[in-house]
C-alpha cells in the first residue's frame, strides 16, 4: 500500500513538473511564423474579419474584447507622468532577416536586450514592419509602423510601436537595405545579417501612449502590453516599397484594421506635465 502511494506522489509530481516546462504554450503567445494562412484582404474568406474561425486557437481574433490596433483617440487618453521614462537597455546580436509571408522581420538570435516595464524585464526579439501605420492618432493613420516585440521569462508581451511619415530616409533601414534586397530578390525565407544593434532604431522622443492590448497578426493574443512613442519619424517612399516589394504577396498594405477600443484604458506619459494632453 505504501508503494502505491508513493508512486502516485511521484507520477503526479512528474506530470506537474512536464506542465510547468511546457508553459506558456509558444502557439498562444507568439505571432505565427508563417503567415501565408491569412490575408488583409478585407471580404476574402482569409481576410481580417475571418482570422478567428481559420483555427481554434486564433480565436480571440474575432471574440477578444482587447484587441490591437486602436485610434489613440484624444478623449479616452489620461495623461499619468508616474509612467517613467522607458527603460531599454538593448545591445548588439547577430539576428536574420525572414520573409514571413505578408512582411519582413528582423530576429535577434542573441541576448539583444531588454526592455523594463513595471519592474519586469521583456526580452528583445524581433522587429517588424507594417504599412500603413497599424494604430492612427485621433483618427489619422501614417505610413507605416514598426514593431519592436519583447518578451518575458513567463511569456508575457510587450511591443514597442513607432510611427512613420514620408519623408528623410530612416536610418535603421537604411542599414538593412541591401539585405531587404537581397531577401526580394532570392526568395529566401531567411537570411543571416550579422551583428545589428537594436540602439540604432530611433525613438527621438520620451511621450508614449500605453495601453492592454493584443497581437495585431493571428493568433491575437491579448494581455499584450502597447507603448507607441508619440514622435512620428520619418521613412523615405523607396523604404516603403522595398519592404512591400521584398514580401511578394501582391499585397498594398499589411495592416490590420482598427478594432475597439471597449472599455480600455490609454494612457500618456510626459516628462514635464502641465495638466494638457499635447494632441
């Protein structure tokens, strides 16, 4: 009887260790690698108001209640200078460039850095590009939106987003330009870039928006933790098209449409507060 007992405590204690190990599940809190499955095509049976009946597990796409992109619309925003500044303390790492389907990523394979919000740290993990802008201010969208995705030892999210205009040529980009080239024109799914410092992205700003949210691709994981910086940059017209280009999805735009905001919460950080939100 003893022995019984004694290998039932230790099958559950495994099963309990093998749960622990697998969680969080990558699937549920981690954009889709391949993208191909969906489209932006609004009416197409792959198109955004579908992305939740495609899987089971991208449901949250269309039954989410905290769902991205939003309009970080004036009314609904709170300014709260006890935000602090953000804090990143990111480094360089070899990373590659990948083709996911309907736009191109940079993936740091390294210790690239992280990010600080609220006392816990989020790994920097990749970068990616959409156009036009995913989230619009008061209503006005910009011409495309960069996305630096971070994440936790717990599998919690956090996303940088910058805005952009056209204008001057951005400089990170301009670092990456041959290889963006070179990825449209070999169509290979991946390639290796070498060392990229992350501190060369440009955020010329320390106003940001903060709101919950989710992934603005499937599988639209929610819980996701949105700074988008408040200084809108600038990208040239031939940046924009070599990112559309480099995909070859045939594809104008890669940007998912604007869901509700509901009940939600946005929030702005200011270093000097005078009691006026600036918009």
């Amino acid at each position: 009887m003893k022995k019984n007992t004694s290998s039932s405590i230790f099958l559950h204690l495994l099963l309990f260790a093998l749960l622990f190990i697998s969680w969080p599940p990558k699937a549920r809190t981690q954009e889709v690698e391949d993208e191909r499955e969906f489209s932006y095509i609004k009416g197409s049976p792959n198109g955004p108001e579908h992305w939740g009946e495609i899987h089971e597990e991208w449901e949250a796409c269309n039954k989410g209640d905290m769902q991205s992109p939003i309009d970080l619309v004036k009314e609904r925003v709170r300014v709260v200078p006890t935000l602090g500044r953000l804090k990143r303390s990111y480094k360089p790492s070899n990373a590659t460039i990948k083709n996911r389907g309907h736009d191109i990523m940079l993936e740091w394979e390294g210790d690239a850095g992280s990010l600080w919000i609220n006392g816990s740290e989020f790994l920097l993990k990749q970068c990616h590009w959409h156009s036009p802008s995913e989230h619009s201010v008061n209503g006005k969208r910009f011409a495309l939106e960069a996305h630096l995705v971070h994440q936790s030892t717990d599998g919690k999210i956090a996303v940088v987003g910058i805005m952009y205009k056209i204008g001057r040529p951005d400089s990170f980009l301009k670092e990456l330009e041959d290889r963006i080239n070179e990825i449209g024109v070999t169509r290979e799914n991946g390639i290796e870039v070498g060392e990229v410092d992350p501190r060369h992205v440009k955020i010329g700003s320390r106003k940001y928006h903060r709101y919950m949210g989710s992934l603005t691709t499937p599988p639209c994981t929610e819980g996701v933790t949105w700074t988008i910086v408040n200084k809108v940059r600038t990208a040239s017209r031939a940046q924009l098209k070599l990112l559309r280009d480099a995909v070859h999805d045939d594809a104008k735009k890669n940007a998912r449409p604007k869901q509700e905001i509901n009940e939600r919460e946005i929030k702005f950080y200011t270093p000097k507060f005078h009691g006026i939100y600036p918009h």
